[in-house]
C-alpha cells in the first residue's frame, strides 16, 4: 500500500472508531444520537451550524479534499461537511467551491457562509452566451459541468443547459417551435473552462466538423503548470491506454515503421515564469482527447490541480480548486457567411487567483 492511500486508511479508521453524529445524515447513527465532534484544530473559529467561521489549512492537512477539511476544522458530521459544500456554502480563499473532491493547499482560507446563496441549478446566465446567430453559437463554459452526458443518467450538462438557453428570447430563433436543435463538434474537459462552439444547423455542423478534421480551427488554451517548461512543440502519437490504464504517447518505432494511436501537436508557449510555476499557453494543431494534459505531463510539468496525468513529475504538488486549464480562443470560419470569427475570453476568477498567490 502506497503512503498517501496507508495515510487514508487510517484517516477512515480513525473516523469509524470516533462516536458519530447522526442528527443530520441518516447513515452516520441512530435517530438523536449526539457525538463528540471532531477535534478543531487551532485557529478555527467554530461555527457549528449556526454562525459563519473560517480557519487556515495547517500544513499537514495541505491537499486533503474539501469535503473532510470542512469536516475537520468546523467539528462537524460528514453528512453536514457534504451537504455545506453541495449547498455553496464552503470558500477557499473567497471563491465558492461546491466539489468535495477538491484538494486544497495547505495555507489555504477556509470560510463557511451560511447565509450564502445555493448555487443555481436552474440554466447557464445569458452572459455566458459569447455569440449567436442563426448558425452558430458560442458559450463560455464553467468549470464542473459535462460538456456531453458521460452516461444517459447524467443532467445538466452543457449540450442540455445550451439548448434550453436557445428555446428563450432573444436566442430563439424566428418560428423555432419545441426543442432547439443543437449539434456538438468538440469538447473541453469538465473542470476545464473556456470557449465552445455549437451549431445550430445541419450544414452548420457539416462545415464545423470539416474544419475541426482539416485542423484549422484556431484553438489556445492558458495553463498553470508545474516547473518551468521549455516553449516548444510537443509531438506524439496518443493511445487509449499507455500500459497503465491511462492515456499516453506511444513508444516511438524505428524510422520508416508508423506508429500506433493518433498524431497530437501541442505548440507550448511560456507566458510567465514564477518560483515552482509557470503560465503557459497551448495552441493545439490536433484536438485529440486530453492531448494538453498528457503532453505537459509526460514533459514533467503536470498541471496545477491534475489528479489524473502526474508521470513525470518530480517536485513538490501545489494544489489548486481545480484543473488550472483554460480555453482562452477560439476561431474559425463562419459556416454561412465565410468570415473568419475569432473569439477570446480572459482567465476566470479562480485561475487569477491561483496565479498571484504563484507570482
């Protein structure tokens, strides 16, 4: 057993010998049992579940997820910690964090809000429609959703959220009548933000996705990486599974013989340097799935909030709420009007946060 999961283990093992308080989560006790809380560590303000609180990260919890340090430092039960965070009730360092998976970093503020509002399930903000028209439209989509359903069962997708935006004034269009047509031609990760296009059309999406398998859609993405990468291009041949069960370069074959997987081309630009990162930009030739993201690892500068692409990076984590990924442009040819469209959006709110702490 690894350090990290043998620490885990007995983390849980603590957990299940602690008395458990049931008031608020059915499966941690009977009916009005009451338990002694989980020690507060020192600087935190305990709220309980009636005042507001913060407390900073102590250095040997650093890079625990959200869920447990919520649970750790405000003293109460698991069913609360997840439902605090669900309810957008838990910040780190001031932004709302609804994902009890997040790791957060040591140092880090954790603040509870009671009195914040539940984040909205109801649709996207009309703000986040970048551009429509009859044909086409562009949206700037939020970290934690789904671009695509993964499985029938999943909701609240972007492609569904879009569509249900596009069924409304001013969006509509003239005569539309039941459900919005929508087509998908590419993707962006779930904790990955950034520019998407949509099609609205059937010759629409003919033409997007003639361009997007020529490769000259314009596409450029602004990362938080570990270390301090080299400008370049990142060249190989990607397969569903490198050996490991992830995503990975082929081995190259001798001259003349091809390779397996397919082709990816990452040009890399570095942006800005800081002390253990750096801000770099990714402009894609191909769009192959997860390209940036094992790329960067497998040159030894996985991104800042990577969970998944860590091999060849040897230096010390920095945590981050998230995937430090941005799709920042886009551009291509209008489908209709054959003017080229180029659209950029700056970095969210976390990514500049996570950047100055860096500098």
């Amino acid at each position: 057993m690894k350090k990290k999961d043998r620490a885990a283990g007995n983390f849980e093992a603590a957990a299940q010998k602690a008395p458990r308080a049931a008031a608020d989560d059915p499966a941690e006790g009977p009916p009005g049992a009451r338990a002694a809380p989980s020690p507060v560590l020192p600087g935190a303000t305990l709220p309980r579940d009636t005042a507001d609180g913060e407390a900073a990260v102590p250095p040997e919890l650093g890079g625990q997820k959200l869920d447990g340090l919520v649970r750790r430092l405000f003293a109460v039960s698991w069913g609360r910690a997840r439902q605090l965070v669900e309810t957008g009730k838990v910040f780190v360092d001031g932004a709302p964090i609804t994902w009890g998976e997040a790791p957060v970093r040591a140092g880090s503020t954790v603040s509870l809000r009671l009195a914040a509002k539940r984040p909205s399930k109801g649709g996207l903000p009309r703000e986040a429609v970048v551009f429509f028209d009859a044909h086409v439209v562009v949206v700037a989509k939020p970290a934690g959703i789904s671009t695509v359903p993964f499985d029938e069962n999943e909701r609240g997708t972007l492609d569904e959220l879009v569509r249900a935006l596009l069924e409304k004034p001013p969006f509509a269009r003239p005569g539309q009548r039941g459900r919005a047509n929508l087509g998908v031609v590419h993707r962006i990760d779930k904790e990955t933000t950034g520019l998407l296009v949509f099609t609205r059309t059937w010759l629409a999406k003919q033409s997007l996705t003639a361009q997007f398998r020529s490769h000259t859609v314009h596409r450029r993405y602004l990362a938080l990486v570990h270390g301090q990468p080299q400008g370049g291009t990142l060249r190989s041949h990607l397969v569903a599974d490198r050996g490991d069960g992830l995503r990975g370069s082929a081995e190259r074959r001798p001259q003349g013989r091809h390779n397996d997987g397919q082709l990816a081309v990452t040009h890399v630009e570095v942006l800005e340097r800081y002390p253990a990162a750096s801000l770099v930009a990714c402009r894609l030739e191909t769009g192959r799935t997860h390209q940036i993201r094992v790329h960067l690892s497998e040159a030894g500068h996985s991104l800042l909030g990577e969970r998944v692409y860590n091999r060849g990076f040897r230096g010390e984590e920095l945590s981050a709420p998230r995937l430090m990924l941005h799709a920042a442009e886009l551009g291509f040819v209008h489908p209709a009007t054959e003017r080229p469209m180029r659209f950029d959006l700056p970095l969210p709110d976390d990514m500049e946060r996570v950047r100055a702490e860096l500098a």
